[in-house]
C-alpha cells in the first residue's frame, strides 16, 4: 500500500474530478408518480367464492402486469400518446410542455417536415398517422425520434424512467413513477402509462377469455350433435326392436321361461305318475287272467283224474291184465298229482290280498290312460312353449348387447356434454369477472410535480471517490497477481526451498547510520556467523575452505555482498582472497588490509577447472596457502558454465537472489543441477528488500551498545 500510495491518491482525485466536471451542466429533474389498485390478490369478483383460499396467482399476475406495461408496444404507443399531443401545440405551454422542449420539438420536426409527412388533422388521426410511420419498413424521422433518440418518446428513454414497482406485504398497489427534465411531460408520459397499460391488459384479458369462451362453445356444439346422434340410435333401435323397457322384459321372459320349466317338470311327473299307474293296473288285470288259468287248469285236471279212474275202474272191472292195470294206476297217480299242483297253484292266485273284481281294475285303467294321454299332451304344449322361450332368449342376447353398448355411447355423450357445459358457464363467468373487475383503478392519480429532484453532483463525487479507490485497488492487485518477484523470506522459502540465512535491504551508504545501513549491518553479522560455523564443519575439504558466491540470474547483488563479508573478515583479521570474474580485462591484482582482489578470466573450458590456482591467471601469482578464506565469485548460472570439479572442493555456497527478481520453472533447474554437483551446505541469501523487515533488523541494531560492538571486535581480532 505505500508503494503505491500515490495511485491511491491520483486515481480517486482524477474520478472525482471527472464526476464534478461531468455533471457541471446537470439537468433539472421532476419525478411523476401514481398509485394503482389492481385487485389481484385480494380483491372481489365473480369467481373469488369458487377458488381456493391457499391458491394466490397473484405473483404471476403482477409479472404479467409488469411485463405488459415494460413492452417495447406499450412504451411506442406512450410515446406516440404524447407526441402528438406536442405535435399539436401552436406554441409552449408550461402544462403540456416547457419552452426547452417545444424549441427542442421545432428543430426536430419543422412544420415543413410534419406536411410532409401528413402529421396533421384531429389526435385520433395524427395518432394513427403517427403508428404508421413507427411501424414503417422504410426510415423516417417519426420512427428515428420513437425508437433511437434520447427524447421523452423514445421506446430507450421510456424503458429507462418508466418504472413500476410490484406490491408490499403481499397487499394490491401497484406503484408508477416517471422521471422526465419537463413536470408536464413527467405527468402526462405517465397518464398515457396508466391509460395504455389499462387498455393492452384488458383487451388481453378480454381476448383470452372470447378465445376460450368460443373454444369451448364449439365443443358443446360438437356434444350436443353427438348425444343427439347417440339418442336416436337408441330410440331407432328399440322401435325396430319393438323393446319398451328391455331390462323389465328380459327378466319377465326369464321369470316365465323358469315358472315353464317348473311346470314342465311337475308336468313330467305327473306322466310318470300316471304310466306307472296304469302298468300297475295293467300288472293287477294280468293277475287276475292266472286266476282263470289255474281254474281252468284245475277243471282239466279233474277231468283228466276222471277220466284216469274210470279206465282204472273199467279195466279192474272188465279183468284186464295185471300190467294195463297197473299203467292205468299209474295214469291215475299222476292224474291225481298233477291235480294237486293245479289246486295248490289255484289256490295261491286266489289267495292275494290285494285281489280286485276286474270291474274296478277295467274303470281305474281308463281313467289312468286318459290321464297319461291328457299329461302327454300338456308336454308337448310345454315343449314347444320352451323352445319359443329359447328361441326368444337367443334373439335377446345380441339385442342386449348391441342395448348396452348404445346406452354407453348416448351416457357418456350426456356427460361429456354437461362437463362441456360447465366448462362453458365458468369460461362465461370469467369473461364477465374480467369485462367487470379487470380495470385497474386509479388511488392517486399522477401529480404534477413543482420542484424538481435534489441534485445528484455530489453523489456523483463521492461515487467518483469511490470508483478511482476500487481502480486503485484492482490495479494494486493486478500488479501483485502479475508480479512474480520474490517478496519476503517466506515466499523465497517457499519458492527456492532453503532457508533464508540473511536479507539486506537497499543501502546506498553503508557507513551511514540510516537504518537500512544499520539493518544491513546486522544482516552482515549474522551471514558472517552462519558462514564460520559452516565452515567449522567442514572435515573433508581442502585448507583454506573456498566460499562460493552464486547466483542463478546476473546483477543480484553477489559484489556487494561479499564486500560487506570482507570487511567483517578484515576487521577479524583474516587474509581472504577474492576471486572475482574480470568484466573488462582491464583488472589487476590488488591487495588492502588482508584482502586480496583476484580477477579471472572465464574461459570457454570453465566447466572443467579443477582448483582456484587453475581458474586464477599466472600473472596474479596466486598462492593460496597465504590465505585463511578463499571468496569465490561466481558468474550467474543462467549465462556461464558450472565448473563441476571446482565445486565439488569448495566448502560452502552463497546463493544471493535479488528479491525484485523472478524465481520460475528454469531457475529452479538451475539450481538442481547446482545441488547436484556440490552436496554440500548452501546458504541462501536475499537481498535488497524491505518492509517490516528493515524495521525488525533496524531495531535489533539499535538494541546493540557502543561497548557491545567494541567487546564483539575485540573477540574477532583474538
């Protein structure tokens, strides 16, 4: 934020100024406004007893309304409402239009131009006029004024003020306001809103209902035809079937036919009865004929025993032999057994106890057989009766069939006919509830205003205020989002992945005691700490321990760091060189207070240099056992080779990154490859950053005492 301090500055005073400046010439502006009851939610009317309380179409209903009244149709007839009622002016007139406006009308539409165009006559006809050039294929001022201008006609500048605001607390007022540069013109745009609104909703209210009024009067013409179709099939086929109630004479055939087959039936066993009878008496009179038999049987017998004893009798008498005599006994015997059996069958026909004179049997047989023939008779009368009955039955089967399905058809005609006939009433009660209540009414009718609307300059200022702060901010942000440089030490960690052993602001003067000087002398302190103790850890590496100062990009500040570690090695002491890559070839040897300045030449074998004796030129004459640290500056990664095997002996590295520089996917490559080589410690170093930062070491600084700092250098020279 002080960085850019000033764009927070510039930014909201240019908006402000722009905003004063713009609205130097504000117009005046008087706001028309009217309230309307439209009844849609709770108001009465025809059809309110029959709906459902939880049912509120109120919502789609204001939409509805709301729609209408911001349609680009409505908003042309406003304008062409109010047109020509200029059009017809003579001259200004403060209650139909101002001095500025009727000036502004002359220049548009010259008398010349409205004879041409015929804009003359009575309103009704300068109206339709006025409709047909809007609504032309062809340009013409009329239609450029109603649709492209930012005049008070206008379909955009209407769309723009015309405002209505739907219902509160679910209540029916409906608010209208217009805001116009003329209080006559505000009034009157908006009588012209209300009026036309009012006309365009009802005509279409009315013209949904005419449209499903004769939608639905031309489907009970369609059901009427059909039921009285159905209707005179029906009656067709019960003339041609001779069928009064066809129901009542169908179980009547079926109770009948039932009451003949019982009568059948006892009539059946009455016949029976009556063959059985007379095959009794039959049975009876066949006893009696056995009775005549055996008696006559019996009278031979007798004769025959007769007739056997006198020829016995003849022949004992007359002395005829022994053995005719004894055939005759004989004879005679069995004449006299043979009698016996016929007496006993005799007697056993004579003996029953159910024995009738054949008189009785002779009358009782004849009543029985008329009384078969008589039962026979009926029968065959039932028979044929039956099959009638069945012959019937089989004709009312099919007829039954066909009854039913002709009853289906004019039923279900009759209903589809009274649910189109209450389709109708309702559709006829709403037309009426819409011819009665669909007027919107008018509370407060639109006011003529006298003042205009409070100036809107000083808004636009603070407006302006506040727009040039949110640029400053978005454009703060922007530049932070782009900027990929590092920041703080934190993000450094984050990015490089080692932590940060010391940060330096910007010094000018090192020897100065301003506070990034002061910070930056801290920093230097504790570098020089970390630097000691790393190399105090070194087992393995060749005597003196070589430093390495690198740096992936050019011009990160790698010189002045190594001078600010100079300086505290010569102030312990110390006999450093400083190898240094020569950048003109100009460079010589030079030595100052223990430290020695070597420049070398970065040839194009730098990669395979072995040692700092190899790197350094002959004429130098380098010897590095004169020294107790040897800095070695690197050139940057990003333009030179790496010299592997020089790297792998030296002890410890410096990585100085710039923080105003970028750390992105090829520098992070870079400096892998560079772990790679040296697997050693590497400490990371950022430089020339500030904020909270400097404060912090700053204040670390000024904690240090005079004779602290004696006592620290004091230790270092021992």
């Amino acid at each position: 934020m002080k960085q850019h301090a000033l764009l927070f500055v510039l930014l909201p005073a240019i908006t402000a100024a722009t905003a004063f400046y713009a609205t130097r010439h504000e117009k005046k502006v008087y706001k028309s406004e009217s309230t309307l009851y439209t009844g849609l939610a709770s108001g009465y009317n025809l059809l309110s007893d029959k709906q459902s309380s939880f049912m509120d179409r109120s919502t789609g209903a204001f939409d509805n309304l709301l729609t209408t009244l911001t349609s680009k149709e409505t908003l042309l007839q406003v304008g062409i409402n109010l047109l020509a009622d200029h059009l017809q002016l003579r001259e200004s007139d403060s209650l139909v239009l101002g001095w500025n406006g009727y000036q502004w009308l002359e220049q548009e539409l010259p008398r010349p131009m409205r004879d041409e165009l015929g804009l003359f006559g009575p309103t009704p006809r300068l109206r339709r006029a006025l409709d047909s050039l809007a609504k032309a294929a062809t340009p013409n001022p009329i239609k450029t004024l109603l649709f492209t201008s930012d005049s008070p006609y206008s379909v955009e500048s209407l769309t723009m003020k015309l405002k209505g605001s739907p219902r509160k607390n679910n209540n029916d007022v409906l608010l209208m306001e217009y805001e116009a540069n003329d209080p006559a013109v505000a009034q009157k745009t908006l009588i012209y809103a209300i009026d036309v609104l009012n006309q365009r909703n009802t005509q279409y209210k009315t013209s949904e209902t005419n449209s499903v009024v004769n939608y639905y009067q031309t489907k009970l013409g369609e059901a009427k035809t059909k039921l009285d179709q159905a209707e005179a099939r029906l009656r067709a086929f019960n003339e041609n079937n001779q069928v009064l109630d066809y129901d009542e004479e169908a179980r009547n055939v079926a109770t009948a036919r039932e009451a003949l087959g019982d009568q059948y039936n006892q009539e059946l066993m009455r016949r029976d009865a009556a063959k059985a009878s007379l095959d009794a008496i039959n049975k009876r009179m066949g006893q009696q004929g056995n009775v005549s038999a055996a008696n006559n049987d019996l009278a031979d017998k007798r004769r025959k025993l007769a007739t056997a004893e006198t020829q016995l009798a003849n022949a004992q008498a007359y002395g005829q032999p022994r053995h005719i005599i004894a055939k005759l006994q004989a004879a005679a015997s069995q004449a006299a057994e043979e009698l016996k059996a016929s007496a006993q069958r005799y007697d056993a026909a004579t003996s029953t106890s159910d024995a009738l004179p054949q008189a009785t049997l002779a009358a009782d047989k004849l009543n029985k057989q008329l009384e078969y023939d008589e039962s026979v008779a009926r029968l065959q009368v039932y028979t044929r009766r039956m099959r009638e009955y069945q012959s019937k039955t089989n004709s009312y089967g099919p007829l039954g069939s066909q009854l039913r399905q002709l009853t289906l058809d004019r039923e279900l005609a009759e209903q589809e006919y009274k649910s189109l006939k209450q389709q109708v009433d309702q559709s006829q009660t709403r037309k009426q509830d819409v011819e009665v209540a669909g007027k919107l009414l008018t509370l407060d009718a639109p006011n003529f205003p006298l003042e205009p609307q409070a100036s809107k300059r000083k808004q636009m200022v603070i407006i302006g205020v506040g727009v040039g702060i949110f640029l400053a901010l978005l454009l703060t942000a922007l530049r932070l989002w782009m900027d990929k440089r590092i920041q703080s030490p934190e993000q450094a960690e984050s990015l490089i992945g080692l932590p940060v052993s010391a940060f330096f602001p910007v010094v000018k003067n090192p020897l100065s005691t301003a506070k990034a000087a002061r910070a930056a002398r801290v920093m230097f302190e504790q570098l020089f700490n970390a630097v000691n103790i790393e190399i105090a850890q070194v087992k393995d590496k060749p005597y003196p321990p070589v430093i390495t100062l690198f740096s992936v990009l050019p011009k990160q500040g790698k010189t002045w760091v190594a001078n600010g570690l100079l300086r505290l090695a010569e102030e312990s002491d110390l006999q450093v060189a400083y190898c240094y890559p020569a950048s003109t070839g100009k460079e010589r040897r030079e030595s100052n207070l223990g430290i020695t300045y070597l420049p070398y030449t970065v040839r194009p074998d730098f990669m395979n240099v072995t040692g700092v004796d190899y790197l350094i030129d002959a004429e130098h004459e380098f010897d590095s056992t004169q020294f107790d640290r040897i800095f070695l500056e690197m050139p940057a990664l990003v333009n030179h080779q790496m010299p592997v095997y020089l790297l792998k002996n030296t002890a410890l590295s410096l990585l100085i990154v710039d923080a105003n520089s970028t750390w992105s996917r090829a520098e992070k490559q870079l400096m892998a490859l560079y772990e790679r080589i040296t697997r050693q410690s590497i400490l990371l170093v950022l430089n020339k950053i500030g904020g909270d930062y400097i404060d912090n070491a700053s204040a670390a600084a000024d904690i240090e005492t005079p004779e602290q700092k004696r006592k620290l250098q004091t230790e270092r020279r021992g």
